[in-house]
C-alpha cells in the first residue's frame, strides 16, 4: 500500500512517518505534518513517531546519487547520535555495494523509549533510545536496519513462515557491514559465534532442528529465523561463490522489488540468474533442519616420483539433527607442511563417505577440514601456535589446555569441536561404554620434542543456555558420576580410557583434566555402558520428582501431582547406573530400602501413558 499521513500534535511536538514531508502547518496551537509515502509497503511497516523532536541531518553520497538522512532525536541526544551514526554513510554504501541502489527517497532513524531492539519502518527506522551514544550497536541495530531498506522492505517474505528472507538476510548483512567497513576476521566472529549458539542450544531453546523455512508462529523471531537464516547465506555465498552470490541477490532483489517472495521463489530466481542447479542445496538448509558435520577419517600418501605425491583423503560425514545427508557440498582441505605452510585443496563432498585423490609437492604433515570456515557446519574449531608454557584456551571448541613442557621449538594445534555422535566401539569385549552422541573432540597438528601439556575438557547435562550447557544431556541427565575420557589415536584405533582428574561444578557438570595431550579423537562416556538399559526414556526430558525423607534409612516416599490411581513401571539404578530393582507402584504407595546398599541411587518411573519421571535419593 501506499500512505498520506496527517498527523496532528501541539506545536512543540513533531510527528514523524514514512516517505516525504510535504506539509508542517502551525495553526492556532496545533501542528499538523503531512507526510506522504509513494512506494508499496506492507502495512506493518507504516509508522508514527511523535516528540519534542530535532533533526540531525546526512547527506549519503554514493558513486550513483545522493541521499538525505534524517536522525530525529530530542535536543539532550543530538551529541551521542552523531557518534552512534557515524558509519551510517559507510553502511549505505556498503549495501548498495552488495545488493544494488537504495531505493527509498530517504534514510530515516527515530529515536524512541524502548529497550528490545528496533523496528525496520521503511525511511523511519524506530531506533532504541538507549543504543546510541556508542558504536557498540552499529552492526546489530544501525546495520541491521538498515538493511531491512532491501531484506524485508523493499522484498518481503511471502508469509511469516519464511520470515528468514526478512530477518536471516538482514542478520547476514551485520556480517556484510563488519567485513567491508572494518575486516573479515570481525564477519568470521559473528559467524562462528552464532554457529555456536545454534548446534549448542538451538534445538533446546527452539524443541528441535527447524527448517528455516516453514518456521512455527511462536519462533517467527527466534533464533533458527536470524541465526540459522544468518548461517545459510553464509553457505549460499560459499556455495556460489562472491561475484555470482551478490550479483545473484541484486537480480532477485530487483525482480522481486515492492513485492513478496517465499523460498521456492528465491530458489528459483537465483537458479535463473546464476545458471547452477540450487535443489540440493535449498533442500539441504533451507526445506529440512539440522547440519552437517564433516571429519577428516583418513589419508592415505604415496610417493609418485620426483618429490610429488599422491594423497587419497576420506572425508566422513555425520548429522547434526539432519534428516539425511548432504549431497555437493564445496569445502577446502589444507594440507600443511614442515613449515605449517598450508595448500589448500577444493572438494565436493555427498553422501557418509566422500574419497578423492590430489598431489602434492611435498610430503603433508597433517591435514585440516574447512580451515578457512568458509563453510559453517556443526563443528568449530581454532588453531594456535604454542611458543611458551601455561594456560591456552581455544574458545571455538571449548577447551583449554595448559603447556607444562613447550619442547625444543614451537609445536601448531588444531582442535575442534564436532557437534555429532562419535564413533561406537569397535570391540565389545571388556569394558563397554555409553559413548556420547551429542560431541566429540579431534586434535590435529605438530608437536615439538618434549612437548607436554594437559588438556581441559568440559562437561555439564544441564540445559541451560550458555557456558558449557546442553552439551553432555545424553550422559549426565542424571548425575555425571560416571563420565569418562576416551581417546583414539587415529579412526582406525578403537577407543581407550585415559588419565585424568574430574572437578565437579555440579551434580551435572565440571572439568575433566586430561594428563597427557596427545594428536587424535577424544569423546566422553559412561562406563560400563550406562544407560544402555534406560535407553527406551529421553532422560532430558523427564520431569524431576521429589522423593522424601531424603536421604532415608528404610523407607521413601514419592511425590506426584497425578491422578492416585496411575500405576508406573519403577526401575531403581546404583550410582553407576546398574539396575538394582524393578518393581509396579501406584501413586504414593511407599517404597521399602531397607535391603539397599549406603549409597546413592537413581529411580526412574514410566506410567501407561507413556510418561516419564525421574529421581535420586541417598540411603543412609
């Protein structure tokens, strides 16, 4: 739609909307402002902002024209508003750049009493009050508004189930701003950051993997729609490649313009542009939830002659939450030499295994998957060169270690965090474990002579949504009394338990101190394959009872909110998991432990319905 505005106020306020001033009238005491909007926009983004307004004023120059902005702040915030825009011309530029004219007559930021977030009103912008004053925001709150002026404004998604196309893209182009007004390092942060957050919570914050497209009405603004969205432009610009990915994104935005669009559409419109077949793709991010995780499983060299070898790399896959596995995804293999030199090596992966052959000038010295993360997948990693001793921390994957001996020279680790089930046991005889299908751990790199370090792994079954939470539920639902360490040297080894010394934090969580660091795979796991008998109930999501007295001497008590004739399949498990007893109780019917070993115990209730409850008590 279109819009005139008449908006009528006292004369010391004034009222500002979308489009063009065409009137300020003042009329016996009144003030009435007519502004007039020519361009089609969605109603949602109509707007009236009314205060004891002032102006500050920009005008944007770009290589193809001019462009007035207006800033309209109270008279006391003039000051911190020119700090807080300062990149505001940097940022139109920006994004002319990568997606094509700004088409809107003006830019336009109101400031306005609120404190989450902003309001993407096409040329008045309704901009916290509380942001400015600092260039802390400009990415998330300037930029990302901004940006809106193409993602959201002039093409809007067709229903709110695609809201990515407005929120994901307009997410992305924080990271677009970041890397060409400062470094691309600063875009790779953001990226990883937010990668992060989804394979670690994003399922738990959101109930499961999510399609972008397709998002629920209660996560139209949640984090599978900005992050996730963010996370598959990312991969389309990889997949594409920067020249036909921006100019691909200028024609859609130019077919589409004063229109909607959904995701079959925008398919099909960058199909038609690049000329490249985008099914998989689309079907892969954007149609079905979850990721990919990709893991070097082994590399075979041979000497062909002349110092040229041939290298024949298997690259295994694994699903984070996907239904299926992804097929032609463009990823690099760096291969690095005595010098930690590394050539880089392009492959297109499909399938659980992927095998392809190069060569090589020299004899490689290990092998890194995505070292330049140009592809974001469920798995994070960071690369550190070690020249002295004491503690290193590798935030991506979530370790630390800490160097007693650095060696005779300088030693280059790579460590990183894959968000996916490790491999199972290749024997069954001896000790079993419940090995964690949630993460696992791969270290690659060179160590110098004589280097000694200890490695700092963290566990926590708890969800919550930050730190080291979600990551070890499969294994710590209950208590994380019987988490292990194991390690493998190389895919074709099987799993060992290693040294190490656990701290707890909590009944659920701490650090596990690993004695010796050494190149290979580590996992965590219940000993003596814990679980294995309860896998039939998802623990996470069992509803925790309360059990009195506690801790008792012969008898317990349970108690349940539900109807007192239920009756539940009980199961009573040892500290380390082991069924103790099973027996048929109906609601508040008392339990005898009079039998039972001191200790701790675990107690585990299924009714007829199928629900589930769980918990722990200590007999004296």
């Amino acid at each position: 739609s279109v819009y005139d505005f008449y908006i009528i106020t006292d004369s010391i306020r004034y009222a500002y909307c979308n489009g063009q001033l065409v009137n300020d009238m003042v009329s016996n005491g009144k003030r009435t402002r007519h502004w007039q909007m020519a361009k089609d926009i969605p109603s949602y983004l109509a707007s009236v902002a009314v205060a004891d307004y002032t102006e500050v004023k920009q005008i944007i120059t770009t290589p193809s024209h001019t462009i007035p902005a207006i800033i309209a702040a109270r008279a006391a915030d003039t000051n911190a508003v020119k700090t807080a825009f300062i990149n505001l011309p940097h940022a139109v530029n920006i994004y002319e750049a990568k997606y094509g004219l700004y088409q809107w007559n003006r830019v336009g930021y109101c400031l306005v009493p609120f404190n989450s977030g902003a309001m993407e009103h096409a040329t008045n912008i309704a901009y916290p009050q509380v942001a400015i004053g600092t260039t802390a925001y400009e990415a998330s709150l300037m930029a990302h508004e901004l940006s809106h002026h193409w993602w959201g404004d002039l093409v809007t998604c067709e229903t709110q189930e695609d809201m990515w196309i407005n929120e994901g893209m307009a997410t992305y182009s924080e990271m677009i701003f970041l890397e060409n007004r400062y470094n691309y390092q600063q875009y790779q942060n953001q990226l990883l950051s937010m990668l992060s957050d989804m394979v670690q919570f994003g399922n738990f914050k959101e109930q499961q993997y999510w399609p972008v497209s397709g998002i629920p009405s209660q996560y139209t603004y949640g984090d599978h729609v900005y992050k996730k969205g963010a996370i598959v432009a990312h991969n389309l610009r990889t997949y594409l490649g920067d020249s036909l990915f921006f100019d691909g994104l200028k024609y859609v935005l130019n077919q589409k313009a004063y229109k909607n669009m959904n995701s079959s559409e925008f398919q099909l419109l960058l199909e038609s542009y690049t000329g490249k077949n985008l099914n998989k793709f689309f079907q892969n991010w954007v149609f079905n939830g979850g990721y990919p995780v990709f893991v070097i499983d082994s590399v075979k060299y041979q000497s062909v002659g002349g110092g040229i070898y041939s290298a024949m790399v298997y690259v295994k896959q694994k699903l984070h939450g996907a239904p299926q596995y992804f097929d032609s995804v463009p990823v690099t293999v760096s291969f690095f030499n005595n010098s930690w030199q590394s050539f880089d090596v392009k492959a297109t992966l499909s399938g659980s295994m992927t095998v392809f052959t190069t060569t090589l000038n020299f004899l490689p010295q290990f092998e890194i998957l995505n070292y330049d993360k140009k592809l974001a997948y469920a798995a994070l990693g960071d690369a550190k060169v070690i020249k002295n001793t004491g503690n290193v921390s590798f935030p991506n994957s979530k370790v630390s270690i800490n160097v007693m001996n650095k060696g005779i020279d300088s030693s280059f680790l790579y460590i990183e965090h894959h968000f996916a089930e490790a491999d199972s046991q290749k024997t069954q005889t001896g000790k079993k474990y419940k090995i964690s299908n949630q993460h696992f751990w791969k270290i690659t790199g060179k160590l110098s002579n004589g280097f000694y370090a200890k490695l700092r792994l963290n566990y926590n079954g708890n969800i919550v949504y930050s730190g080291y939470g979600c990551m070890d539920t499969c294994l710590a639902s209950f208590n994380a009394d019987s988490i292990t360490v194991l390690y493998r040297p190389h895919s074709a080894s099987d799993w060992r338990e290693m040294k190490f010394t656990k701290y707890p934090s909590g009944p659920k969580s701490g650090m596990l101190y690993v004695d010796t660091l050494l190149i290979g795979e580590y996992t965590l796991a219940n000993k003596n394959g814990i679980f294995t008998s309860v896998k039939e109930f998802e623990v996470e999501k069992m509803q925790e009872i309360k059990i009195y007295p506690n801790p008792s001497d012969n008898i317990i008590s349970i108690e349940l909110s539900t109807n007192r004739n239920d009756m539940y399949d009980t199961k009573i498990y040892s500290s380390d998991m082991k069924l103790i007893r099973t027996l048929r109780l109906k609601t508040g019917e008392k339990i005898h432990i009079e039998n039972l070993r001191a200790g701790t115990y675990f107690i585990v209730l299924k009714n007829e319905k199928g629900q589930c409850y769980f918990g722990k008590f200590i007999k004296n």
